[in-house]
C-alpha cells in the first residue's frame, strides 16, 4: 500500500539510519527492486515543512518518483466533509482525508486516537485502513487498488 508517515514519527523515519521499528519503511521506499510509495499533502505536508529532515527527505523521494503529492484543496474539502460529519476522535482528520484522498491505507504513526480513525471502516474503507508501528507489520508494505500509483489516474 501507499504510506502515510505522521508528523509525530517523521523524525523515526526520516533519518538515516531509520529507527529500527521503521527500517522495513525506509527499506520498501528506497529499495529499487520494491514499489514503496509515500502520501502526503494538506495538512501533513504543512506539518513535515516545519521539519528540516522531512523536507529533505520528501524532496528526495519527489525527485526519485517514490512520492505523490495530493493537491492541497482535494485535502482541505475532504478534511471538511470529515468535520461536518462528526466521526473522527483525533485531531488529525486531515490525515484521515489525505488517506482517502490520496488512496493510501497504511498508517506509520504513534498517536492512538489517530490509528483508531484510520481503522473506523465508517472513516476509511474499500479496503481498510491499519497502521504500521514496527517490523513484524512489515506485511502491510504493500500496494491496494486504492493506491496512487504512478501510471494510475488520480481518482476524482
């Protein structure tokens, strides 16, 4: 699947060497014999910007086709919907948008609240979200239907 890092692990990820609980992340975006592929946009891009390291790092995986900017207004409307619709118990939903926006159905992240969102299958669904927080969720690096792959069309 298509991975969303969350602003409150990035500085996990996005150093080199990686934390241990996300080598298996680091591995699957860099690896050219594998099809990693990060999401990011709206709200969370704002979030990674205000991190030296992760606006390396984003900018790093632009330029090697590892990474798919969502548009900035696809996030906010669906960020929007989630508001008037009362079920997100984080205060992340626009990671929530990003995911159904952007197609991605993995989560890398530490904020509780923000995994049971991701796995409400009212918030996220077809197929569902889950979330990624060490090596043996390694499983779940994978690509979905759902996912923004590069030769796919962004979905309306």
């Amino acid at each position: 699947m298509c991975v969303i890092v969350d602003a409150n692990i990035a500085s996990l990820v996005f150093r080199h060497p990686p934390h241990e609980n996300f080598a298996p992340v680091f591995a699957w975006l860099h690896d050219p014999d594998k099809d990693g592929r990060l999401v990011y946009g709206g709200g969370l891009a704002r979030e990674l910007s205000k991190l030296a390291a992760a606006r390396r790092y984003l900018r790093a995986l632009d330029q090697a086709g590892r990474a798919a900017r969502v548009p900035d207004e696809e996030t906010a409307s669906e960020e929007q919907r989630l508001l008037q619709g009362g079920l997100c118990t984080s205060n992340d939903p626009h990671v929530i948008a990003l995911a159904r926006r952007g197609g991605a159905r993995t989560l890398c992240s530490l904020d509780r609240d923000l995994h049971s969102d991701f796995t409400n299958p009212r918030l996220i669904s077809r197929p569902r979200g889950h979330v990624y927080q060490k090596p043996t969720h390694a499983h779940l690096l994978r690509h979905t239907r759902a996912c923004l792959h590069p030769w796919r069309q962004r979905r309306p």
